[in-house]
C-alpha cells in the first residue's frame, strides 16, 4: 500500500498551557474542519481524550455521506496526541499533533500519513487535492483563532 505525507506547521503566539487544551476538546475538530465536508461528531460530548479513545463521526466525501472512527493511539499532554482511522474513507490515516514552545509562541505541528482507497490514481485525481484543501482551511482558522499573522503559518506536503 502506497502511502503519502502532508506536515503543516503553524506558530501561533499563545502559550503551550493555552494551545493544547484547544486540541485536546475533541468539539473543536468542527471549528477546523471546513463546512464543504459537512463534519459532526457522533460520540457523545463531551469527549474524555486519552490513549484509547474511540470518536465516531460523520463526514460527506464529494458529496458522499460517510462514517468515520478514529483512535486516540498517543496521548502525550501537552506536547503530542495520535488520531488512526479505525473505520472510514482510507485504507490507512494516522495524523500526529505535536505542539512546542519556541521563541515565546507555540509551534503547532500536523503530520498526516494516509493511503487512499484506489491507490496512487485516486490520490492524484481527488484525494491529494482534497487533504491539501482541508488542512489549508484548518491552518487559516488556526491563524484566526489564534491571532496569527500569515506571516507565521507555513504548509508542506
């Protein structure tokens, strides 16, 4: 199984003891999340994040309505936590958040390692595009959020 990497990286200039706690409300997942993808959490609220956690939600892919699980399979506060697909629109997702302190602001770190059903094709048709898109959108609300000037935010695939 082919898989690919996107890494984005967001400073923003809060403390680490303000940031985390954002990230560890699993209710905030809607805020970042575009509305294109029609994203709610099913799992009752409010969500107690530790290694183990189970969260389902419901998202639409191109316009398909789909279900999706993920695990808490790393919780480390306030410095890193991993979200795996156990059930859901990939044949393998696993997106780490790690968050530091550097030079009086705190760097936000996304690293997502993922494999689309169908392979490279559907990478390059749709789904590359489409991860590119959500974590863009989710990058600028963490700007607006946070305070951020665009200076400070910075994306890599």
């Amino acid at each position: 199984m082919k898989t690919f990497d996107l890494r984005t990286s967001i400073a923003v200039p809060r403390p680490l003891e303000e940031v985390f706690p954002f990230f560890a409300d699993a209710a905030n997942l809607e805020t970042l999340t575009p509305p294109w993808v029609n994203f709610r959490i099913l799992s009752e609220l409010p969500i107690e994040m530790r290694e183990g956690t189970r969260i389902d939600y419901r998202i639409r892919v191109r316009g398909l309505p789909l279900r999706w699980q993920t695990r808490i399979s790393a919780w480390e506060p306030p410095y890193r936590f991993v979200d795996e697909q156990v059930r859901g629109p990939y044949a393998r997702w696993v997106h780490e958040h790690r968050f530091r302190e550097e030079n009086g602001e705190t760097i936000c770190e996304d690293h997502v390692n993922y494999a689309p059903i169908g392979g490279a094709l559907m990478q390059r048709l749709f789904v590359g595009r489409d991860v590119e898109r959500i974590f863009e959108y989710r990058r600028r609300r963490m700007a607006e959020i946070f305070g951020v000037s665009e200076a400070h935010g910075r994306q890599a695939a």
